[in-house]
C-alpha cells in the first residue's frame, strides 16, 4: 500500500509545472528536455519587456541577450539554468507555439485522471447527458460509452481508429498511451511510424523516404519499441544515471567539505595569531586587523570558487535527476513507443551533460591554510614588518607519496621538461626538436629546431627559450607558428638556461652568467658541475646544484650551501608553492624533497619506476611532476597528500 501511495505521489509531482506548481496544462518541451506550462512559459518570457522585470536582478538572470550566446537573445530554463537561444526579435512571438507539445505528459494526465475517477462520455457530455465511458479512442482522445462507442465505428474514416478498454486503463492491465499521436522529430505536425536505428531517432514515413533512404536498419516504431524496457540499452542507461548522480552528489559533498575546512582552518590560523599578537602587545596589535582582512580576502575569493562549482554541479544534478525521473515514468508509466523516444533523447542529453561534468575538475583540492612562522617571530622583540606566510595548502608533498600517472620514452638521448600553460614541454636534446604534449604524455605537436639543444625555460608571459650549447646561443621557439629565432649569444658554451626576473641565467657547468634580452652579459660567478638552475619563490634567489650540493645564492653574490648529498650528482632543481625544494640524484637515482632551508624531509628512488640517469625535475600548480632522464624517458606523476 505504501508503494502504491509513493508511485502516486512520485506520479502527481511529475505532473505538475515546476513554475505554478498545479498540473501541465498544454505542456511545452524546451530542448534541453524540461516540461511548462505554455501560458507560464510566455509569462517568464513576457517578464523581460517589464520594466520592473528588467531592473530586477532576477529578470536579468532569466533572459539573455549578450555577445556570448552569438548575438541571439534567449532565456535561462527555470530548472536547469541551460541557455536556450530564441531567435531574432520577430520571431519571439512564434517561438512559443512552435516548441513541441509533450505528449508523454498529456498521455499520463489523462490516465491518471481515468485511473482516480469514473470518466463520464465526451460526446453525451457535449450533448447535456451523463453516461458512463467504456472505451478511449486514442486519435480524438475521447471517452466514449458503449453507444457512441458503436457510432463511432459506423464512420469509415473513423473506424481505423486506436480504441483502449477503459477498464484495463484503470486497472492497468497494460501500459498503452492514451495519445496515440507521437510527434516525428523533425516534424511536429507529423505522426512517428518509423524509428532508424543508424541514427537512434524515430521519424515520419516522409522522412525514412527522403532522410534514411540510404539507412539499412530501418523498423517500425511498434517493432523497434518491442520488449524496450528491459533491453540492455535502458537498464544501462538507468544504471548510468544513477552512477552519474552518485558522482555529481560526490562533488558537491567535497565543495562543500572543502568551504568547511577553509573556515576552519581560518579559525586556526587566527586563534595561532591572536596569541602572537598579545605576546607582542601594541606592537603587533596593528597587525592582526590587517592579517585577518588578508586571510578574509583569501578565504571569500576561494569561497567564491567552490561556490560557483557547486552551483554547475548542482545544475548537472537537477538536469541528470530530471532525466533519470522522465525515464522512470516512462518505464513505468509510458507505453514502448514513449519509452524508446524518451530513452533516445535522454541519451542525447546525458552526453552533453557528461561533456559539461568533465569540464569541470573531477576532484577538488581541500582548501585549508598553512601557518609558518617567519625566522623573525622567533625572538618578539625583533621588529616585526608584515605576515607573509599565508599559502593555501594545495600541494605540499611533506609527508605524502608520489602516484605515478604515465611514462614513456619520448627521445633518443638527455631531455628537460617544463609545464607550459595547459601542457608539457619536452626539450630532446640529439632529436633537435620541442615536443608539446598533454597530460597523458600523448604528443600533440613538435617544433623542428636547427641544432642539439639541452634546456628550455618560460618567461612569465608564455614565451619559449631554448639553449644551443655547441652555437653558443639562446633561441625564442613560437609554438604557434612552429618557428626558431635567434635571441643573442653568449660568450661561453650555454648548457643550462633559465629565466629569472627580466634576466637570463646561463651555465656552462663552470660558470653560472647573466644576460639582459639585448644579450648584454651582467654578472657572472665561478661554479663547479652546474647544468641546471631554478629561482626560489618569490624572490630574487638562484637555486642550483654544484656537484652533490645544493646551492641558494642570492643576486649572485654570495653562495649559501642548503644540502648535501655525497656520490648523488645532483642535476633538475624546482620548488613548490610552499617553498620546498625538490632536486634529483641522476647517481642515486632518487628525488630530494628538502625544506625552504635546505633540511631532508623525504626522498624516492626511482628504481621501482624502473628509471635511471634522472637528469630534470618541473612541478606545476596542480599536484603534477615531471622527471626526464638522460636516455629520453620522460615520466608524469601526482602528489598525494597524506596529512
């Protein structure tokens, strides 16, 4: 009893019109699939031409009209927020009446108004009698009792007509339609008889004669809808919808951990600066407003992100649930011709849907904070300037591992790689050429250059730059146009190459050099196996190694020692957002993940990625890291965090 009351309930909100909340009259069907009344439609539509409407923010949500939808104006559908273009102006006011009638729908009132109450004839109605209706003529959706029931058959053009017994409609002997019109997909006036698989779409007997003439899986819509609801199509596609919900409600539950985690660490943060801030009375009173404004900041800009995500992916799971409830209903409800035409335009609308969730991240990072303490906090009566150690705690490795995504063998010999916008740049040395490649390590493009080059780096505007040791010179690679020109030369062999605050950094492996863009050489210092450099955030720092240490040199003036590591032979260096260093071994065969300062927090033997002679190392902001060897092997990982 229960589940029949809950199959009536479910079936009465089905029913009704998201926008009066009263049951469809005349339901019209917007493309992406969601069901209104016609009159609530032109009302929503007609709301834009107030004046009130059009001051109204909600107005201006709801109708469209910019240069991003094509210059075509349009409106929002009320459920799902999908752009819907209507046309030019002239053509508004036809555009209503030209959406398709949902059938499905109008089949499922009259059924359930039949199934709750005795259906008195439609003809005796008309003519001021009362009779009690036995039969439904499906073409002129009438009741009929069992008298106009026999006039009815005495026409000749009515007695083809599709009659149902009105007491296996209330007693649901069969699932039949009481609209025994389906609309051709391409024409609405027309009736669908005929349903091409090659296509997937069902049509009128016009177009299988003119659009899918050439078609060889051609049936009729009767056979093709034959035993529909328990053919592997549907309870697959049930099966998909349900995983794609569970999916999306996966999503948004972690957007929404992810804005609990960044209150709470906001939370932290101030109770761990409040207490400094006390320590150090006046003198630090003036610095906790200013710091909670700056993590305030932080926190609503990234609030604002998991907000906007949340909401595309709560309009992905209204879309999703909407067509998972169409399906239900015509699984239960609907006859095997509505069935198979819901299932194919579900279909249709759960791949644009799909193409939409995976346009959006399918993870999210947790958004918490991390506190350091700057070195000048350690002793409060130091003057204290500014908090500068605010980072998000998007990819710090302390304490986490590497998973290993993908490796390949993308060269012949020595390679270097770096991240560049959306992809990855290899740089192969003997195979005089830059690779572009995605983050599956499948190569998209390649640029030919004209001799061996040994490292690449990115200025902070995207440009390109490639060494060429044996020239002597630096190069601009357009990966655009696919073409090399010359940037300057340089006075010795330049091997390693970086840039680094409007300023080329250049190693031959015994001098470490730098260069304005003009080529003007400014500094240059002595140095001993230096092949590869990299910058230290934020600052005006060259980091690099010099045999098996690690070196921090500010403004190449004077060199400060971070790491050693004896018979390592370090060669690729970077750093991540937090600030630590991460340096391999191409001896040892290992990856160094240091501190800021230089203290060994973990390492990686590549031995079990099967990798040897590792020569570069380049991290991006999204948990990746690139490691090239000297034999051409090129391997991506991500950073899983385990703190």
């Amino acid at each position: 009893m229960a589940n029949a009351l809950e199959r009536e309930d479910y079936l009465s909100d089905f029913l009704k019109c998201p926008i009066c909340l009263e049951t469809f009259k005349k339901p019209k069907c917007l493309p992406c699939l969601h069901t209104f009344c016609e009159a609530c439609l032109q009302i929503y539509i007609d709301s834009d031409n107030s004046s009130e409407a059009t001051n109204s923010e909600e107005s201006k949500s709801k109708v469209v009209a910019s240069s991003d939808q094509s210059h075509e104006s349009g409106i929002q559908c009320p459920t799902c927020r999908t752009f819907i273009q209507i046309g030019e102006e002239v053509a508004r006011c036809t555009w209503l009446q030209s959406l398709p009638d949902n059938f499905f729908i109008n089949s499922l009132i009259d059924k359930q108004l039949i199934q709750t109450e005795s259906k008195s004839c439609d003809p005796c109605a008309s003519n001021g009698k009362e009779e009690l209706a036995q039969k439904w003529c499906r073409n002129c959706s009438e009741a009929l009792c069992q008298e106009c029931h026999n006039d009815h058959q005495k026409f000749k053009a009515l007695r083809n007509h599709s009659l149902l017994d009105l007491n296996s409609v209330k007693t649901q002997e069969k699932a039949a339609s009481l609209c025994g019109f389906i609309p051709c997909a391409d024409h609405s006036s027309s009736p669908a008889q005929v349903f091409c698989r090659n296509h997937h779409v069902v049509c009128c007997t016009l177009c299988a004669t003119v659009r899918h003439r050439t078609c060889s899986e051609i049936s009729t819509l009767e056979e093709a809808s034959k035993d529909v609801k328990n053919d592997k199509t549907t309870l697959d596609l049930q099966k998909q919808l349900n995983d794609l919900i569970d999916s999306l409600h996966k999503r948004i539950s972690q957007r929404k951990d992810c804005l609990v985690n960044l209150k709470l660490s906001k939370e932290t943060i101030e109770n761990k600066t409040t207490g400094l801030i006390n320590d150090a009375i006046k003198h630090l009173e003036t610095l906790k407003t200013s710091f909670k404004n700056d993590t305030e900041k932080k926190v609503t800009a990234l609030s604002k992100n998991f907000d906007s995500e949340i909401c595309k992916l709560t309009c992905l799971l209204s879309r999703v649930m909407h067509q998972k409830h169409i399906l239900g209903v015509s699984v239960s409800q609907g006859s095997n011709e509505e069935c198979l035409v819901e299932r194919e335009n579900i279909l249709r609308i759960k791949d644009e849907i799909r193409v939409e969730s995976d346009a959006i991240s399918p993870n999210s990072q947790f958004g918490t904070f991390c506190f350091t303490i700057d070195h000048s906090l350690q002793n409060l009566t130091s003057k204290i300037t500014d908090f500068e150690n605010i980072s998000l705690s998007k990819r710090c490795m302390k304490n986490g591992r590497l998973k290993l995504l993908k490796s390949v063998k993308l060269s012949t010999g020595l390679c270097c790689a770096v991240f560049h916008q959306n992809d990855i740049l290899v740089n192969c040395d003997e195979d005089k050429q830059v690779l572009v490649v995605d983050f599956s390590l499948n190569v998209k493009s390649s640029v030919k250059l004209n001799a061996n080059s040994r490292d690449i780096t990115v200025d902070d505007t995207g440009r390109v730059f490639v060494s060429y040791p044996e020239e002597r010179e630096v190069v601009e690679v357009d990966m655009r146009t696919k073409s090399v020109n010359k940037l300057f030369s340089t006075s010795d062999e330049c091997y390693g190459l970086l840039w680094m605050k409007q300023n080329f950094f250049v190693t031959n492996g015994c001098k470490v050099a730098t260069y304005n863009e003009n080529g003007i050489k400014q500094k240059e210092i002595q140095t001993k196996n230096t092949w590869l450099m990299h910058c230290k955030l934020n600052e005006e720092t060259l980091l690099y190694p010099k045999d098996d240490t690690v070196i921090e040199n500010f403004q190449l003036i004077n060199e400060k020692i971070l790491f050693t590591q004896p018979c390592a032979d370090l060669r690729g260096i970077d750093t991540d957002n937090e600030g630590n260093i991460y340096t391999v071994g191409m001896v040892s065969n290992k990856l160094y993940q240091l501190s800021p300062d230089g203290s060994l927090l973990q390492d990686f033997n590549f031995g079990e990625f099967d990798m040897k002679s590792l020569w570069s190392v380049s991290l991006n902001d999204e948990n990746k890291i690139v490691i090239t060897t000297c034999n051409g092997d090129v391997a991506l990982f991500e950073i899983v965090c385990t703190c």
